[in-house]
C-alpha cells in the first residue's frame, strides 16, 4: 500500500480530492492516508503499528469499492514531551 500525507495545517486542502480522484480513476492503488504528526512503522510489508505526535491526528486505509472509501485506522498517541 502507499502511503499519502492527508490534509495538513498549512493548506494544501486539494490534496485529499486529488487523492480520491487518482484512486477512484485507478492510475493509483488504494493506500494509507494520515494526518501530520502520524508515521506508520510497517515490518515486512505489513502495517505493525500507526503512532502519532498530535493528539487528534488521524490515519485512514483508502480505497475503491463502487465509490471512495475512508475507513479510519487505529492511532496511538504518544503523548506530549
């Protein structure tokens, strides 16, 4: 799977559309969308664990079934330093 920085605070508010459209129209697979502040730590492939800095931050697997799917992803919160 890909992954894909989702939406972030200094305005890039066309990347999640544009995202949508590249899956939906297949010229990309499906793949995981996080917000900032979230890294996914994968071994061997698979995802092992989805961390994050921020404290509402978001990850989400993406894909097409008919029509664009967000299905949201456990995160754990590491807390503030």
């Amino acid at each position: 799977m890909r992954l894909q920085s989702w939406e972030s605070q200094d305005g890039e508010l066309e990347r999640r559309p544009a995202y949508h459209k590249l899956i939906a129209s297949k010229n990309l697979q499906s793949g995981i969308a996080v917000d900032d502040g979230v890294a996914v730590h994968y071994i061997e492939e698979e995802i092992s664990e989805i961390v994050s800095s921020r404290q509402n931050a978001k990850a989400y697997e993406v894909f097409f079934d008919e029509m664009i799917i967000e299905k949201e992803l456990r995160v754990e919160f590491l807390g503030s330093c």
